[in-house]
C-alpha cells in the first residue's frame, strides 16, 4: 500500500489527477499496514466477499447487481434521495482520447465521487452514469469538484434528483420493492 501512495505522488499531475491524488493520499495515507496475507476464505469477512461479486472492477462502485438486490430489499426503502448523475459527450471523448484513457477517466471520477459522498451508496449505471442513493440529502457542494475535474474534456456532469419511480423506470426489468408493487397493481 506504501508502494502504490508513492507512486500517486510521483505521478501527480502527470499520470494522475492531482485532485485525485491529494484525496486518495489523505484517505490511504493514515492506514497501517498490517503485512498479514490472508491465506484462507474464512478470513475474509461477509462484507469483503459480499463485494467481491457486486463491486463494478473499474470505478469501485457498486453495480448494476447491487442495485437490483438493494431496491429489493428493506434496507433500500431507508433511502429517500436519489441522483442520477450523467456524463455527457463520454462517447465522443473516448473516440478523441481512446478507450484506455476514457477508462482511466472513469475510474478517476467514481474515485472523487466515493471520497465526497461517503455516507451514500454509489452505483455505475449503464456504462457511465452514476445513480448515487442517500438516507440525507447531499449538498451540492459535495459536486463541486466534479466541473473541475472534467475542466479540460469534452465531457460534462448533469444531476437530477429522481423519485424511486422514476429510477425503477429507467433500470426497467427489476422487481420494484414489495410495497411500491402493491400500489401499481
């Protein structure tokens, strides 16, 4: 861990995003590193396999699997907030700049999203949007970095705020929460 710090610092600025960067060393920085290698599955705990299955491999977000199992279950119903915030003209940045750095883009932005919006849960949806759920409202404040961060691309960020039927809406072919199924019916 040590190892990969340092090398965000080297590359700072020029491989790396330095907002991305000063995040990241802030967040990792103070961690101690245990030098234990699990050697056995039942020393990983529920929550670390739970996520090993519905944890998106390039932004570190939940996926769309996740979200289906969450809005399905009771915990989903305590979580009245919801964002859908979309990247606009990513497809025409990944034709200029290539899907390498269009994926290295990705991974940057959901990065700045989980360390701004801890207290949510954070979802890639349909290849790059993000629906971001919340027990509270996030100011917009926690956005701010985002212009920023897309400053000098051909992309820009829109949030809307949805309802849960506008959201079961757009991910179609789920099964709504029980509750929300008896009304339409």
């Amino acid at each position: 861990m040590i190892e990969a710090i340092e090398e965000l610092r080297d590359g700072k600025g020029k491989q790396f995003n330095s907002l991305i960067v000063d995040a990241a060393c802030e967040l990792f920085g103070e961690l101690e590193i245990q030098g234990e290698i699990i050697k056995s599955n039942q020393l990983i705990d529920e929550p670390e396999r739970f996520k090993y299955f519905y944890q998106d491999l390039l932004t570190g977000c939940f996926n769309m699997a996740y979200l289906q199992l969450f809005l399905n279950s009771k915990i989903g119903e305590n979580y009245e907030f919801i964002y859908l915030l979309e990247l606009k003209n990513f497809s025409e940045y990944n034709k200029m700049e290539g899907w390498v750095r269009g994926d290295k883009l990705l991974a940057e932005f959901s990065l700045l999203l989980i360390l701004n919006i801890t207290e949510s849960q954070i979802f890639r949806f349909h290849g790059d949007d993000f629906i971001i759920l919340s027990q509270r409202e996030v100011s917009l404040s926690r956005f701010s970095g985002v212009e920023e961060f897309l400053s000098e691309t051909v992309i820009s960020c829109t949030c809307k705020n949805l309802k849960l039927p506008e959201l079961l809406h757009l991910i179609g072919d789920i099964n709504p929460l029980p509750e929300l199924s008896r009304t339409i019916d």
